[in-house]
C-alpha cells in the first residue's frame, strides 16, 4: 500500500506538482516522534498525535534555550521525504518574536531562548497542520535544586501557604517533600502508572485568594482546601503546577508569591535537607541545602549554641571541648581552636589550625596580639625590644612592703598587651615624685608589638583597670631613650702639647743659632785659613785678568809696584 501510494505521488508531483487531488499523506504516515530540545543536551518526546492539537511541558532552570527536532519513520526513503517537504515544508513559529525556522527531518532547529515565569508560545506546522506548544522554565534545577534564599522568605505569614498537599489519579499521596510556609520550590514525583495529579492548597491569610496552572497556561481560581481539577502529567519530562497566594494585606512592593512544584513520573526525589542525592533517604545526600552540612551522607546542622561546644559527628550531637580550649573542633586537648585569657594556642605545625592552650610559648615563638596564637616572626619583621615606663601611684615603702606586686604587674603587663608573660620582663624600678611614687620599667620583645603604633593597644583605660596598683602614665621609651649617652669627650689632639713644645723650642733655636754660625763661626774660620790654590784656580785669575779693564789693571800694577819697592827699601 505505502509503496503504491509512493509511485502514485512520484507521477502526481510530476504531472500536477502545485496540488494533490487523492491518495494525500497522512501525518502518521511519515512522522514518528516531536521532540523539544534543551541546552543541557535533554531530548523530551511530546507523544505527538495528530489529533491532538497542544502540548506543554516544563523544562529546569538551568535549560535556558529549547529547539525542536522532528523524527521520521525509519521506513522513509529518501523520495518519500523530499515530496513530504516540497508539498507542506515543516517550520517552527514564534509569534511573539515574529521568529519563524524551517525544520529538516532529524536535523535540531535554531534556538530559542526561554524566560523563566513567563511561557515560550511556539507553533508547529506539519504537512498543513499547526500545532501549538507551550514551554514554561522553571525556578527548580535539573539536580531538584531551588533557589538560594527562597523567594518565600521575603514574604509575611499572610502572603504564604499554610498546607499544600498532591495526589495522584490513583488518590496516593505524591512523593514530595514535607511543607513549609517559607519553602516555595519543591521536587516531586508519582508513580509510573499514574496519570494525572490533584492538589490542595491553604492560605495563612482566610481572605487570601488562591489561583493554580499548569505549564504556564491560564489561572484557574482554587477553593482553599478542596482538591483542583485533575492535571496531566508528562510521560517524560517535567510538568510544572503553580500556585499563586493574593492577598490584600501584603505590603505594596511585593507581588503575590507563586509557589512551584515540579512533578514527574518514577523520578528520584530526595529528602528535603539534601540539595542532591542518591535515593529518598536522609543518608542518600551528595549536596546538602545551606546552611546545612554533608557528614557521611547526611545533611546535618552543625552549629552549636555556644562557643564552648562542638559538634560531634559520630553522635551527631553538640559536646563541651575541654576545659582548656574556648573553641574547638573536637573534645581533645589538642583540638583547640581558641583559648581562653591568659592562655595562648600552641599549634603541632605552622600551618596546622588546631592545638593545645598553654600558659607560654616555646621558645623562639611569639605570641600574635590578635589570634593569641604562637607564631613564629615574620621574616619582613624585626624582633624590636623596647621598655615601657609605668608611673605606679603608690609610695616606695608600699612597693617595697609588698612582695607580690612585681609579680602580678608583670602578669598583668602581659596580659593587657595580648602577648605571653615571657615576653615581658621587668627592668629596674625607680623612686619619683619624692618617694610618693614609682617608675616601673618593663622590657618588651615581640616582633608583633611595634612600640611606635601605641594608639593600637595602649590605653591608660585598660591599664588603670587590670593593674593591682594605680597607674597614672605610661611612657614608650627605647633603650636610647632610657639610656641617653652622657657628654662626649673633646676630641683629641693631633699633636701632644710637649711635642708642640719641642717643635717650637727647636724652631727658636734653628732662628738663633743659624745667623750666628753662619756670619759668625764661617766667617772667623774662613779668616784663619791660609789660601790655598786648588784646581781651576788659574783658570778663573785668567777670566778675571781678561775681564777686567785695562785702566784698572794698570792701576793696580803701578800701586802693587810701588808697594813692592816700599817694601825693598825698607
């Protein structure tokens, strides 16, 4: 018969090719299956029939475009197809997008992206028929997982439900989990032989207004209390029941609260405290709803009323740390979180949270001010010693009679600056104000104590109060400060004064000795010396003979002539 009726369209297309006049393909003839396609990559069946005209469904939050794809029978050939699309092309409308996509057998169409709350209207046409199909996106997650907080908690009681219950067609109450006023968005299943579902619905407000709808479709009024009309459920995927709370007394900026459950068949709901799970259990959870906590499968609240307690997990329940802990993770002594005052936490590691509360640290480590935990210094810091000068109001007398005082000031030093007593030592103490007072010093070592930001933790408040004795000011001081350097010394000279001495009576004596030698002692030596010719001593009587003027030269032989005759005669 299809193979007849193939060949009668084959000649018919041929011949009359703008219309069919018998033997027509039906829809069931080609079409298997409608199917809505989500961005998760989930392919939902619509049970397409060509008698029915509409279908909706639901699709997850977390789906936030659909398409659709159109199956044929296996059976087609290829000829079978190609005069299926040239007589009646298949497409997809959106009307209120003014969108239209024409759709390939097998082939996934454009996409389309949904709003959540506000229904995605889309039109089928196939083979001249027009099929309208509602999709609604939902609040609820694929996991089964709501919205974080809840819309419902920005509501008053008047604006909530106060009971909302679902059956099944075969009057069995829906899988769902239990109900709270401030809890808006639910996961819920029924059975694979059940069809449809009825609900019920109470208002906290008696004068509220109650409306349901399913899939996004149209409002219908809900007599609080009484069962709805029954709904359809999908085969497969998800259908959407909504429940919206109108009441009169809600405040102006807040709109009705809409609750929604989503309901499918056969599907895996998990126990209200779980945000995903394995099975319907409280030991099934894989992720837990905030705030609670995953501890072996189960959803737990972990927070304890007080400070001083832990949870347990193996009891699941709250038990007091030890006596030397504030905080702690665990009962132990070394569970420690936080220690109490006067105690400093005393981790196994740098790096590890929990350790024991002791009196000091070891040594090389150094109380931290503000977790009061023993660390070791920063490698950026330096370990600064500085003293404090703390003017005690008492007399010396008073200080000297007791003998606990210096103890217990040094032990509440320590404990007002936040840092372990080993780090505070006493210096020296001085008498002030005639006796009516003491200077009390005490030395400071800790890289995390900086004495030039005292604003942070000094305060003469905190002092007066811890201190057993009164204090009436507190000075920083640095060891140059307590210790100031005393007059310098005058430089030494460069030379020692008896050496200056010296050099001065040499130099007097080098003044007066040398005139006297030379004009002196040369002269009357040279004078006592006969003349003795040495060599180049005719030489020079030659240069002064030739030098000389002849007048002179004459002169002087006519007187040395005389004086030589002078001489003879005589």
């Amino acid at each position: 018969m299809r193979s007849a009726c193939s060949r009668w369209l084959w000649w018919q297309a041929l011949l009359l090719p703008a219309r069919f006049s018998r033997c027509q393909p039906q829809a069931t003839d080609f079409i298997q299956e409608v199917y809505l396609v989500q961005s998760i990559g989930l392919s939902v069946p619509l049970f397409w029939r060509v008698e029915r005209a509409d279908y909706s469904l639901a699709m997850p939050r977390d789906s936030q475009m659909v398409a659709v794809r159109v199956d044929l029978v296996p059976s087609s050939t290829a000829e079978e197809v190609a005069l299926l699309a040239a007589a009646d092309p298949l497409a997809v409308r959106v009307p209120s997008r003014g969108l239209r996509f024409t759709l390939r057998p097998g082939v996934t169409s454009a996409y389309v992206s949904a709003e959540i709350g506000e229904p995605l209207d889309m039109r089928l046409e196939l083979l001249g028929s027009e099929y309208g199909v509602r999709v609604l996106r939902s609040k609820i997650a694929s996991s089964g997982e709501g919205l974080w907080p809840d819309p419902a908690r920005l509501y008053p009681p008047q604006g909530t439900l106060a009971g909302l219950n679902l059956w099944d067609s075969m009057g069995l109450a829906a899988n769902m989990a239990w109900f709270a006023p401030r809890v808006s968005l639910y996961f819920a299943s029924i059975r694979e032989n059940a069809h449809g579902v009825r609900l019920a619905a109470t208002p906290n407000d008696p004068d509220a207004e109650l409306e349901w709808r399913m899939n996004g479709g149209k409002w219908d009024f809900l007599v609080s209390g009484l069962t709805s009309s029954p709904a359809e459920v999908a085969a497969l995927g998800w259908t959407l029941l909504e429940v919206r709370v109108s009441s009169s007394s809600l405040p102006g900026s807040l709109t009705p609260l809409v609750y929604q459950v989503v309901l499918a068949r056969g599907a895996r709901v998990c126990h209200p405290s779980c945000a995903r799970c394995t099975g319907p259990s409280l030991e099934d959870c894989e992720a837990c709803v905030p705030p609670l906590i995953l501890i072996g499968g189960k959803c737990l609240y972990t927070a304890c009323p007080s400070s001083s307690l832990y949870f347990n997990a193996s009891t699941e329940r709250c038990e007091p740390c030890d006596s030397s802990c504030r905080e702690c993770a665990d009962g132990t002594p070394w569970g420690c979180v936080s220690c109490p005052p006067s105690r400093y936490l005393r981790p196994s590691s740098e790096i590890a949270v929990l350790g024991s509360c002791e009196q000091s640290c070891l040594y090389g480590f150094f109380v931290q001010p503000t977790s009061q935990r023993c660390q070791v210094a920063p490698a950026s810091a330096e370990v600064e010693r500085f003293y404090l000068r703390l003017t005690l109001r008492v007399s010396v007398e008073d200080f000297l009679d007791s003998a606990d005082t210096l103890k217990e000031v040094l032990f509440k030093s320590a404990e007002t600056l936040a840092v372990s007593p080993q780090d505070v030592r006493f210096h020296k103490w001085e008498s002030a104000k005639a006796g009516l007072a003491v200077f009390f010093f005490l030395e400071v070592e800790n890289p995390f104590v900086q004495h030039d930001e005292p604003e942070e933790w000094l305060s003469i408040d905190d002092w007066f109060a811890s201190l057993p004795v009164p204090v009436d000011e507190i000075r920083i001081m640095t060891q140059s400060q307590l210790y100031p350097p005393g007059p310098q010394p005058p430089p030494a000279p460069f030379l020692d004064p008896w050496l200056w001495g010296a050099i001065g009576a040499g130099s007097a004596s080098l003044l007066l000795l040398y005139p006297l030698y030379t004009f002196y002692f040369v002269r009357k030596y040279k004078g006592q010396m006969p003349y003795y010719p040495g060599d180049g001593q005719e030489q020079f009587v030659d240069y002064v003979l030739e030098k000389t003027d002849p007048a002179v030269m004459s002169a002087m032989v006519n007187t040395a002539g005389n004086l030589k005759a002078a001489t003879t005669e005589e």
